[in-house]
C-alpha cells in the first residue's frame, strides 16, 4: 500500500454536503495508518494566504463579486497551496489527499457563466499538472439519498 500511494495526488469532490471533507479527513486517517506519509489539505485554504483568500470568497457581504474575480481568487488560493504544500510533499513522496479542487470550481463557474476557455486559461496560468493524480467524485444518486 504505503509503494502505491506514496507521491499521489488524491482529490475527493462533488457537490456541496456530500460528505467531501468527512471522507477526505477519515481517508488520510486510514492512509496514515496504513504506512503512507500522508498530508490533508482543504481548498481554499490550507496556507496563511489561502485562508485570507477563503474568507473573502466565503464572506456573504461580497455578494457584488464578479465570477472571473470569483475564478481568479479560487485560483490564487490554489496556486499558493500548490507552491507552498502541495508540491513539497509530492515531492517528498507524500500522498495528497484534498476535499476539493479543480473540478468543483469548473462546475460551478461554468453553471454561471464561465467559459471554459477563460477557466482553462485560468487553470493553466496558476496550476502545474501533475501525472500522478487521481479524483473521486461521489455519484448523483447516492447524493440525493444523503
């Protein structure tokens, strides 16, 4: 286990209260008792900056916020988690585990009107690749059971 998931990117998303964040907390948990050098971040979040970020995309007085500032913050968010977590402990052969990433945001923008051109623009412009990634998304049906 711990050879497979060493230096692995792992993303848990889908829509708003399917249980992103519990999942991604008890899949780190199991890895990390599995052996795995594991890290857990959120997005956004999970640096100084990213947090500041998070609050202003979250604060619900910013209801005047334009979808590309909308983009563009979720962006910045992730570029610094990228630098400063992310890609250390990819490197340091650390599985990743996050409650979210690109697709949420892809999803959402799109639903109100961004392009994806402008939010591919947007990704390539703060965001590396990265091979060794894998996303889970949860499944419609059972989302509306929850």
């Amino acid at each position: 286990m711990k050879n497979k998931l060493s230096g692995k990117f792992i993303v848990l998303d889908g829509p708003d209260g399917c249980g992103k964040t519990t999942q991604a907390k008890l899949l780190a948990q199991w890895l990390q008792e599995q052996g795995v050098p594991t890290e857990l971040f959120r997005d956004p979040g999970g640096t100084a900056i990213g947090e500041k970020i998070r609050q202003i995309l979250l604060n619900s007085e910013h209801i005047a916020m334009s979808t590309a500032t909308e983009v563009l913050l979720y962006m910045a968010a992730r570029a610094q988690l990228w630098a400063e977590k992310i890609a250390p402990a990819l490197k340091d052969n650390r599985c990743v585990v996050l409650d979210r990433w690109l697709s949420s945001t892809c999803a959402y923008q799109r639903h109100v009107g961004c392009s994806r051109e402008n939010f591919r623009s947007a990704r390539s412009l703060f965001l590396q690749k990265t091979k060794n990634s894998k996303e889970l998304s949860s499944q419609d049906r059972y989302n509306m059971r929850r």
